[in-house]
C-alpha cells in the first residue's frame, strides 16, 4: 500500500510540475518595466510595415520614439500619423557616416539617461529567386541592408545603449531557419540570428538584453508581389540561353504562378502579431530571447525547422515547380 500511494504522487507531482512551470512562466512574462513611458527608443525602417506600426504603437502609449526612415515621404507621412513627441529622421542604414550622424541625433535627445532600445528593423527582401540566376552583386545588395546594417548600427549605438542598460530587438525571419529561396534574404536572416546569440552572450554582463523576432509571412513592402516579380524577371531575362533551357520555357511562369499561390495563402495582413512581439521585448521585465511571429511561425516552420532536412526540402519542393531537366528523374 505505501508503495502505491508513493506511486501515485510522484504521477501527481510529474503531472503538476509542469502546470506549476507554465503559470509561474505566464505571470513573469507580464511584469512590466518600470516607468517605460519615460524611455527612449530608436526604430530602423520606419517607412511602412512592421517599423511604422510599432513607431505608432509606442507613441501612443507614450514611449519616446525616434524613427528613423529611408525616404522623406515616410517621415512626412509618419510624423503626421502620431503625436509630436515622435521624432522622424532620414537614415541608409548601409551608410555607415549616416548611421553615425544618426548616433548623434539621439545623443542629443536621450541625454545622460541612454537610450533604452533599439530596433533593428529595416530590410529588403530583392533579388530572390534561385541561385543559379543571381549574382554576387544580387547577393550584397540585401546583405549590406538585413546584416551588415543591422551590424553597423548596433555597434554603433552600443555606448548609448550601455547608458541605459537597455534592449536590442533584431528582426530575423522563419528564413532565418530555414532556407526556402536563394538569394541573399535567409543568408542575411541566418546571420542576424547568429550576430543576436553572440551579442546577447556579450552584452549580458552589462544589462543589455538583446531578443530575436522571428515573423512568419506577413503582408508588407519585403513580400510585395509585384515587386519580387519584377524583379525575377529581370534576372530570368539576363539568363544565358542554355540556362533558360535547362529549366523548360513554361517554368518561369510556372515559378511565378506557384509563388503568388504560397504567398497569397501564407501571408497574414495583420502585422499588429509581430509588432506586439516587438513591444513585449521592449517593455517586459524579463523579455524573451525569441519571438515566433504568427500562427505559421508557432506551429509550422518553426517546428519544421527542427526536422530532418528531408522533410523541409519536401516541403520546399511541393511549394515550387521543378526544373524541366529534372522532372523526369
């Protein structure tokens, strides 16, 4: 009898052990900042998209913000959409003199008191496409903005950052687990998953916490269709001859047809999923070391990304057509 009583709660405890795990997780993912309102924070890509909606989102509840935009226009039109506390600024983020003119802009605003996060969010998904049509210089085009900036701005605003003891929020990308296109798009988002881990190890010490979001597909500029159309018919054009041959005449369409399907199945208007990921790392006491964004994050990418490799090149090839020389193997 004692021996099945004993039995009995060590199942009860298993049981219970892992409920009691998830409410404690639960309540210390809640604990807020204090006095987040009073902080300043700076925004990379602030145009459209995720960066313009989180430049609102925090303004609106009365975070310092200083967004920085690639084009005018996109300045007007965001300070316009928010309070005048918002401050807009011009920034190339593969401009290593404007990202330093940048520093001194939110020097000047934050003060003694530092800047308490930081936003890595500006990017560029074109050219993508497979890798067979691109060239080195396709490639660079969208590492010098998705790494190499988010690299040369972070290093660049570490001091004030280190002031505040405050966050960095790197957006990477479920391509930043898996490879589904060539092109320098998941090159760039690998490396900004891998740029995060180690700057996270580093900054620790000093109170600096660095968190990786990791949307799914999502409608925005970098998922344009018309725009990564454009452009693959630009690089489909510049092919040779006998490589256009080696795919079959119908496969450029067939490409296009087959993309426009998976996007337009996978991509979710509402971008409020990963601005809310955003705000959460900024503003929790205990932020996440990485943020799924959206439901195709949770439960199928990310999952899918720790199968065999078997698995996800099947699922890349149902998603697109096969080459012509290839079909019949």
């Amino acid at each position: 009898m004692h021996n099945v009583i004993q039995s009995h709660l060590a199942v009860t405890f298993a049981l219970l052990l892992p409920a009691i795990a998830a409410i404690r997780w639960y309540i210390r993912d809640r604990y807020k900042v204090d006095g987040f309102n009073k902080k300043y924070v700076f925004i990379t890509g602030c145009d459209s998209g995720f960066g313009n909606l989180l430049a609102r989102q925090l303004d609106g509840k009365g975070l310092h913000v200083m967004a920085a935009c690639l084009t005018e226009k996109g300045a007007a039109d965001l300070a316009a959409a928010a309070s005048p506390r918002l401050k807009t600024l011009l920034l190339n983020v593969t401009d290593s003199a404007n990202i330093g003119r940048a520093v001194e802009f939110v020097s000047e605003e934050v003060g003694e008191r530092g800047l308490w996060g930081l936003v890595n969010n500006a990017g560029r998904s074109v050219p993508i496409g497979p890798t067979e049509w691109l060239k080195l210089e396709d490639f660079t085009k969208v590492l010098d903005v998705n790494l190499i900036g988010v690299i040369d701005v972070t290093l660049q605003f570490l001091p004030l950052l280190k002031k505040a003891q405050g966050r960095v929020v790197n957006v990477a990308s479920i391509l930043g687990r898996l490879s589904l296109i060539g092109g320098g798009y998941c090159l760039s988002k690998w490396g900004v998953e891998a740029f995060s881990d180690s700057l996270r190890r580093d900054m620790r010490p000093f109170g600096i916490k660095v968190s990786i979001i990791e949307p799914g597909f999502f409608k925005t500029a970098v998922t344009r269709l018309d725009l990564i159309e454009a452009d693959l018919r630009r690089l489909w054009t510049s092919l040779p001859e006998d490589v256009k041959d080696s795919y079959g005449k119908t496969y450029f369409d067939d490409y296009v047809k087959a993309q426009d399907f998976s996007m337009g199945l996978l991509c979710s208007p509402d971008i409020s999923k990963v601005t809310r990921c955003m705000e959460h790392a900024l503003t929790a006491r205990f932020p996440r070391t990485r943020y799924g964004a959206g439901w195709d994050a949770k439960f199928f990418w990310i999952p899918l990304s720790y199968l065999p490799s078997f698995v996800s090149d099947y699922v890349t090839n149902v998603l697109l057509p096969s080459p012509k020389d290839q079909r019949n193997v």
